[in-house]
C-alpha cells in the first residue's frame, strides 16, 4: 500500500464509520490488511499526558468548532489525533508533532504568562494564525494539492489543520451529521439558445 492508502486504513479503523459512508474505493490489499488489523474503536490512547490532550483538544475546536452543526469534540477528533500521532505518523512527522506539541505546553506559557488553553479564544487564534503565517512557505499550502499523502516535512500547524479535517469527515459525526448527499436530477441540453450576454460553455439544466 502507498502512503494514502495505508492513511485511508487509519481512518477507517479510528472512526469505525463503514467504507460506503466515507467514500472510499479501497484495494484488495487494503481489505485484506482491515480484516487483520486491530480493534481501535474501544482502545484508549496513551500517547499524550492530559495537559497535551487538552492543547490538542482546543487546537481542534478552533479548527472546526461547533456551530449549526457539531464541531470537531463532539467528533472525537482529540483523540483521533493522539492514535494518529502514536501509530500512523512516520518518524519524521511524529518528530514535527512532538516538538509542536512542547512548543504549546511550554513556550507559549512563558511568552504569555499563562498556558494555552487558558488564554482567551482571541490570545489563542492570534497564536495560531501566526505559526500558520510562518509555515506559509511550506509545500504543504500548494495550490490545489489537496489528493496527496502527508507531506512528511509540513510544519506542526499544518498537521493540525489536515488531522482534524480528517478526523472530522471520517467520523461518525462528520459522515451523517455535516456530509450531505443530494443528488439532483440533471441533464445536458445541447440545443440551448443562448441569449447576448450568455457564456457559451455548455450548461447543465435541472
């Protein structure tokens, strides 16, 4: 298995939402490796101490926070990132998260005087958007590089922003609460008349 695909697993096995829900068109060598894979839905991760999950866990509501619509805590998405982080990860990107994750736990306390979870919602997006502004030179904010593995190298922000979106619609919650399917009857008229001010790419008419 590639990269993507191995990653197409880990969401699988985290969430415990069904293939037909997510989409997914998985290999043969994908089934096989789910059939033998370990039960993640009922295990409890271990990786982060309860400060660290509470940093991630804030990360994350900011991310995608509850609106009209369940935000990325009533998804579980906290603890997707920790099973991520402890299992999926390669060296390389557990290195940049580990060293992300101290950066909030002890730096941002003592430029602020407080820890990160306990600074006001402004204090913590100002944070944020500040390291998303110093990694804007990673590839990882290429123009429409959105079907791509992991870029091994993004900086710590940028796993954040892909691991919570991940975790978000992979989820149970992400699937059948925010995703909508609603297929529309539709079909291609040739033979439109086009009026003065009409483009003359062809149109697609319910």
């Amino acid at each position: 298995m590639n990269r993507r695909e191995l990653l197409q697993c880990a969401a699988i096995l985290v969430s415990g939402v069904s293939v037909s829900r997510l989409g997914f068109s998985l290999s043969d060598e994908q089934w096989t490796y789910l059939a033998n894979a370990p039960d993640y839905i009922a295990r409890t991760p271990a990786y982060l101490s309860p400060s660290q999950r509470e940093i991630i866990a804030v990360i994350a509501d900011i991310i995608i926070p509850e609106t009209d619509t369940p935000g990325a805590i009533a998804a579980g998405v906290p603890r997707y990132i920790e099973l991520m982080a402890a299992d999926w990860l390669n060296d390389q990107e557990r290195g940049i998260f580990d060293a992300g994750v101290a950066y909030m736990e002890t730096a941002i306390p003592e430029e602020y005087g407080l820890p990160f979870v306990q600074l006001n919602p402004p204090q913590q997006l100002q944070i944020l958007e500040a390291m998303e502004a110093q990694a804007s030179d990673s590839s990882w904010y290429e123009l429409g590089n959105v079907q791509r593995d992991f870029v091994s190298d993004a900086p710590f922000i940028c796993q954040m922003k892909e691991l919570t979106i991940w975790g978000f619609f992979t989820s149970e919650v992400g699937v059948t609460q925010v995703l909508q399917y609603d297929p529309m009857p539709m079909h291609f008229d040739g033979d439109t008349p086009l009026g003065p001010d009409d483009s003359s790419s062809p149109e697609f008419l319910i």
